[in-house]
C-alpha cells in the first residue's frame, strides 16, 4: 500500500503520533532468514517487527478456504514473510489436510504456527464478527489459545449443514472488498464448489473493479486453453504464487459450468476460461436451460466467510 493510502485504514491520530511500514514481501533487503520450518520452509521475516521489543498481531478469525481459519500468529507469519516463505508454505494447499475447517490436522495451517513461534509473538488481538461486520466477540492473548477460543465461535456463527450437493449455486465473496479483484473472489468460488455437484453450474457475482488482481496468475492463465490444461500444467511445474489462484479456479471449474457476473469485459472474462453473463438474471436463464422443475438451487451470498458442510462430511479441528 502506498503511503498516500494509509489515511484509508489508519485514522490521523494514529498517522502523527507513530511512523507506519507497510511490507513488501519482495524487499529482500528488509528480510531476515531464521532457518526452515519441519516441512522445509524458509523463514523471511520483515527485519523491522524481528527488531520490536513488544510484537503485536491485530485481525479477526474468519474461515480460510486451505488455511482452516485466518487469525492468531498468521497476520504477521504471513503477512510479514518474504516471498519464498509465502510460496513455500502456500505449496502445502495441495495436501489432503489443507481445508476450511481444519486446523489442528492441517499441514498449511501448523507451518504457519512454527513460523509464528520462531518469529515470536507476543500478543494477539482477534475479533469474531458476524454477517453483517458487526463485531461479537474480542479474544486477546496468546495467539493460539486465541485461535482455540475463537474457532468454535466462527463455527457457530458460519458453519451451515448442507444436505445435499446443489444443481445450481447462486455465490459472492460478501461485496466490497471481498470482490475487489478475482484473486479475493475465488474464494467464494471454492467455497461453492464444496456442496455444488459435478456437472452443476455455479453464478459467481464478483465486481472486480481491479481485474484479476494478480498480473503473474492473469499472464500465465490466459496461455491456457482449458481448465484441464491448466491442471496439466500446473502439475508439470514448480509451485508458484499467482499461478495457483489458476490452479484453484480450474480445480473447482473444470467439471463444474462457472459464469461470472463482474465489471471486466465478456472478452477479458473468456481468456480467463470463464463464462461472462450480463446480469444475474441472465445467468440463471442460461444456468436453468433444460434442467427438471426439482432442480436445486442455492444460495450462498457470504461464501467467503461461510463453511458449507455436506452432512457426511463434518470437518474436524
């Protein structure tokens, strides 16, 4: 974030009295390497926050569709790596245990934790909010009985049971800025795809006032002529940030009809190997072509902050 920016998450108060870093994961120059992880990540770490007598994480515990849950130690493990630590632990999304829900048993997720004790924490301050933002719970302390604390809490407020697979699946990440750019709307695609049958169809309405966000992933999908080229290839290749956002949109589109409802062009959309519509409407016209009257349709119009949850499929901590 540029520093003219800065006025648009911090108040002036805050701006006079204390001078404000924003990290660059690509600043090799400001990063500090700590050694590797057990799962062999190296560890960067923003060489500013390693020098802080007092180390602070600030940001709420929301569900994370291969992380398990945002929160605790993953605001600064993360959000102050270097780029080969973000890379690294990112590659562990394609174990098993990498999923929304899981944190205890998830690969990605306990990487992050090692991060986080070795770069050390000393305080977490999380909110647990609800639907409409509205803040419901403060937890503060250890960053990971934070974690421990909070996550039944999101469970209750965001976990919803699903009987069964939809046909169609109406979805948005929850507006602005959750639909700022498709790399943060794809969220809301994988959190579809969890309870939308094989064969189905899912509308993703995602503004995306700012493209795909991510030049790498937008450079390297539009070479691809399908989503199981992408899938292809991806496998082929070493693991890289940005290419992976292909890899999870073609994982969740390349046996599901996906249309996107957004502000790019229908031209733009079609290289992205998406399916452009108009307008709402206008998807569930093509969406319900020939489909029976017992069609099932649903309805997720929060996704990034929902955790759909097929009954026999009840993810464990």
């Amino acid at each position: 974030m540029p520093p003219e920016e800065y006025g648009m998450v911090l108040p002036e108060s805050i701006l006079i009295r204390c001078p404000v870093i924003c990290h660059d994961a690509d600043d090799e120059a400001n990063l500090v390497y700590l050694g590797k992880t057990e799962r062999q990540t190296p560890i960067y770490v923003n060489k500013h926050y390693l020098s802080a007598d007092l180390k602070l994480v600030v940001g709420n515990i929301e569900p994370h569709q291969f992380m398990g849950f945002s929160g605790g130690v993953k605001s600064a493990a993360i959000g102050l790596a270097g780029k080969a630590t973000i890379n690294h632990n990112h590659a562990l999304m394609l174990e098993d245990g990498s999923q929304m829900g899981h944190y205890a048993d998830n690969p990605a997720r306990q990487d992050v934790e090692e991060i986080g004790a070795l770069i050390g924490i000393d305080y977490a301050l999380n909110v647990v909010l609800n639907a409409q933002k509205h803040i419901v719970n403060v937890l503060a302390g250890d960053p990971v009985e934070v974690m421990w604390a909070g996550i039944p809490q999101v469970r209750q407020i965001f976990e919803v049971a699903v009987d069964k697979p939809f046909d169609i699946l109406i979805t948005s990440p929850g507006g602005h800025p959750k639909d700022i750019n498709l790399y943060q709307a794809q969220k809301a695609l994988a959190h579809a795809a969890r309870v939308t049958k094989s064969g189905g169809t899912i509308i993703l309405v995602a503004a995306c006032p700012e493209g795909t966000g991510s030049k790498t992933y937008e450079s390297w999908v539009t070479q691809m002529e399908s989503h199981q080229a992408v899938l292809e290839k991806f496998a082929q290749d070493e693991f890289r940030l940005g290419r992976h956002k292909a890899f999870q949109i073609s994982r969740d589109a390349v046996n599901r009809r996906v249309l996107l409802v957004s502000e790019m062009s229908p031209e733009f959309v079609r290289r992205l190997l998406l399916t452009p519509v108009a307008s709402l409407q206008d998807g569930l016209a093509q969406a319900l072509t020939d489909l029976p009257p017992t069609t099932r349709i649903g309805v997720m119009p929060a996704a990034n902050a929902t955790i759909p949850v097929l009954k026999m499929l009840s993810p464990n901590l």
